[in-house]
C-alpha cells in the first residue's frame, strides 16, 4: 500500500486504485465494503461504551445510554464537527498514554510492586498455562485457542488503510507517507504485541471475573482485563482511572467512526457510485444524510437490550473482521496488478519514492492469508451444537455482498477488467510532481510543534 499512494497520493487511496488498476467494479465494491466496515464499528463502540458505564452503576438502562451516545455522536457530527481535528489529536494522545502506562504497570507489579508485594511474573504461564484449550481438549484444542485468538487479532490491527486515506491531505506526501507507514507498523508491533503480552501477564485465562464477562456478558470490572488484574492484587482508584480512560476511548473511536464512514459514502456520492442525494451538505460542509444514515445503522447497538452484550459484542466482530479482511486482500491484489502494470509499461519501481520489500512475495502471502481469514472468522458456527444464525449472518454477509456489489456495477456499467498495458499509471502525477518542485516546507510554529513532529514523524 506504502509504495502505490507515495508514488500518486489521492484521497480515499485504495479504493479508488482497486478502480484504476484492476476494475472500476471492483473499487466500487472495495468502496462500499469499506463504509460497512467503517459503519459497523460505531454499534461497537457505542455496545463497548455501555459495558464500561455499567462498572459503576447499572442504574441508568442499557437503553438509555445507547441513545444518549447516539445522540451525543449527532450533535457532534452535525454541530461540531469544526473541532474533529482538534480533539482526535488530543484524545489520540490520550490513548497512548494509556496503553504506555499499562504496559509500565505491568512491569512493576510482575516483580512486586503491589499491595500484597506478590511477585508473580510469568505464573499465570505456568498455571493454569499459556495455551488455553477451546472447543476440544489436548492440542487440538490448544489450536482452537490460539485460531480464536488469531481471529481476535484480524479484528484489532488496522492502520494502514487509515494511513492511507490521508495521503490527499497531507503535507509534502512523498516523504512523509513512507515514514508514516512505517511509524504505524513499528507502533502496531510494539503496543498490540506489548499489550497482549501483558494482558497474558496479568491475569490467568481461566479467571472467573473476566470468564463471566465472555460466557453471559457480565459487566463491570471485566471489561478491561487490567482492572481484572488490579481487582485481584486489592489496588483501588487505579481502576476507576483506567475505565474512565478506556471510556473516553471507546467514545471517541466511535465519534472517528461516524466521521471516516459518512465521509466514505460521501465520496462514493461524489462519484456517482451513489445515490446523488447523499451529496447534500449543510452550510458548514456536513454530509447530512451520510451522516443520518451511519446514525441509522448504529441503532443496531440497541440489540444488546435484548441480548447478552458479550454475544451482541461478538456479532458486531464478526462484523467487521470479515471487512477489514476483505479490504486487505483488496489492497494486496490491487498492489498485484500495480506492479504488473509496471512490469509490462517498464516502470521500474526503483525510480518511486517508495518500493516495498520481499515484492511480489509479501503481497501474495497477505492475499491469501488475509482470504483464508475471511472464511475462517466464523468456523465455531459449524462446529457441532454451535449453529446461531445471527453470527453466521454477521460472519458471512460480507463475503456474500461484495462479489453481488461487483458483478451489479459491471453489468450496470458495463466496466472493463483492465489489462496491464491498459492501466492508466500516469493519470494525475504530473499534478504531484509539480507539487513536490515547488514545495517549501514550512517551520514549525513552536517548541511543541517541533518536538510533536520529531515523535510522531
């Protein structure tokens, strides 16, 4: 992905390479695919914020908060959308903190700095073990365990299609795009492997607060299995500090949600790969009807009302875990036929800003792992007295849709499979050549700016 949008930098990137260099149907496909994804996880969240408010007190009903931040996620989408910018950066900010401040309380208590002076570090490895068993016994279900977990991962590593559909907007591209690109899988690495080893670190699988959090959606402290920890070894404050911060996180991925997916379908509008009513704005450049149509498709939260909010939770995983899937070997083979296109038109991707390593290799081997994963995120509905249609539906919908997506718009528009001599590889580089000849880069305002720029750059 990193070597195409440095080399033509465009907003909303890898949907519209999937129309330029493999077929117009085919981006129009990857497109709504990625509105679904987006879409889907504003219910998440909302569910996700709900499960966390109840750590304090279940006086207000589930119905009740979901309808707030619903209606908190309007106001601010329609009324104050002039500060999105502003307090992403901040509340982004807040999120690292976070997950840095975990990692270091991990490290202290292992080696006895807690109130029992209990150093336990790698116990929990021990016993009851580091390989859980699911479904089946003996190493059979030990694979069951580790798959489970696989699928989990699917779901949470995401950035570079994030990265990616900033490319049009950002400043001086081709050289910051491939330091951002590789920031973002340094820092994927370090907080999801450093998280889940401490999370393994923390608390034993088999613990009863947080088995009852996933067997009958309890909740409480076991919406975070650090507040499980902390429950455990007596610590007290800590845990409200910590929920308080998973909350606000939680509430402003959801409000990012509704902003990138009404964003998306707006720009499906634009193109005309939407209904054109969907274009209207309100006099601040609000997609109002975007906006209301992600708003609509968040009301899916109120099933927790009537369902276990741990099975509600996973319904909306599956959900998007199958999308997110989709659009990674979207970007794989998308990438596939970029480089062929320059193989056959003589190219050489030594001349871009970026070339990528292990290619065509790694391309291939994200394709197929990413294809077999789609397939594979809802396997527990085939296993025997494990048939629930709602989560073969929210597992599979997706795969079913977007081949239906992709043959609807090539018989509509009769669209062209492109050959690698038929794509169009120099369509708008002129435009970013030029940019990149006469760009001056601007100093930064203040101290802050600067020591931002050299750790976020």
């Amino acid at each position: 992905m990193a070597e195409m949008v440095t080399y033509l930098p465009i907003s909303s990137p890898f949907i519209r390479f999937a129309g330029r260099y493999v077929d117009e149907a085919f981006g129009v496909a990857a497109g709504y695919n990625f509105f679904v994804f987006e879409a889907a996880l504003v219910p998440f969240e909302i569910v996700a914020c709900n499960v966390i408010i109840h750590y304090w007190s279940e006086i207000v009903p589930t119905w009740a908060i979901i309808a707030i931040v619903i209606l908190l996620y309007g106001i601010i989408n329609v009324f104050a959308v002039q500060w999105y910018g502003e307090s992403e950066f901040w509340l982004a900010l807040g999120k690292v903190i976070l997950i840095i401040g975990l990692i270091f309380y991990t490290f202290v208590t292992m080696l006895g700095g807690n109130p029992q002076r209990d150093r336990f570090g790698f116990r929990y490895w021990r016993d009851p073990g580091s390989f859980a068993e699911l479904y089946k016994t003996g190493s059979l279900g030990r694979f069951l365990g580790f798959l489970q977990c696989l699928i989990q991962a699917s779901f949470t590593i995401a950035g570079p299609d994030y990265v990616s559909m900033a490319a049009g907007e950002a400043e001086n591209p081709r050289v910051v795009m491939p330091r951002a690109f590789k920031a973002v899988f340094s820092r994927l690495m370090a907080f999801f492997v450093l998280g889940s080893l401490a999370v393994g670190i923390n608390v034993p699988y088999d613990d009863e607060e947080l088995a009852a959090a996933f067997r009958s959606g309890l909740p409480g402290a076991a919406a975070s299995p650090y507040v499980v920890a902390m429950n455990r070894l007596k610590i007290r404050i800590l845990p409200d500090i910590v929920n308080a911060m998973v909350l606000t996180a939680a509430f402003s991925a959801g409000n990012s949600y509704v902003y990138c997916a009404s964003r998306s379908l707006f720009g499906l509008a634009l193109e005309g790969k939407a209904p054109r009513i969907l274009t209207k704005c309100t006099k601040s450049g609000v997609p109002i009807y975007c906006v209301a149509i992600v708003l609509l498709i968040s009301l899916l939260s109120f099933l927790q009302v009537s369902n276990n909010a741990a099975v509600v939770l996973q319904w909306f995983v599956n959900l998007v875990t199958a999308s997110q899937l989709i659009n990674f070997s979207v970007m794989a083979y998308t990438f596939l036929h970029f480089k062929k296109a320059c193989d056959v038109q003589g190219l050489s991707r030594d001349s871009l800003p970026h070339k990528g390593w292990l290619q065509p290799y790694a391309a291939w081997y994200a394709l197929i792992g990413c294809f077999i994963m789609t397939f594979v995120g809802g396997y527990t509905v085939f296993l025997p007295g494990q048939w629930d249609i709602p989560t073969f539906l929210f597992s599979y919908t997706m795969i079913g849709v977007f081949p239906l997506l992709f043959i609807f718009w090539k018989i509509l528009k009769k669209t062209k499979w492109l050959k690698p001599e038929e794509v169009d590889l120099y369509k708008d580089v002129d435009e970013i050549e030029e940019y990149q000849r006469n760009y001056v880069a601007r100093p930064p305002g203040n101290i802050f700016v600067k020591w931002s720029d050299k750790i976020f750059s």
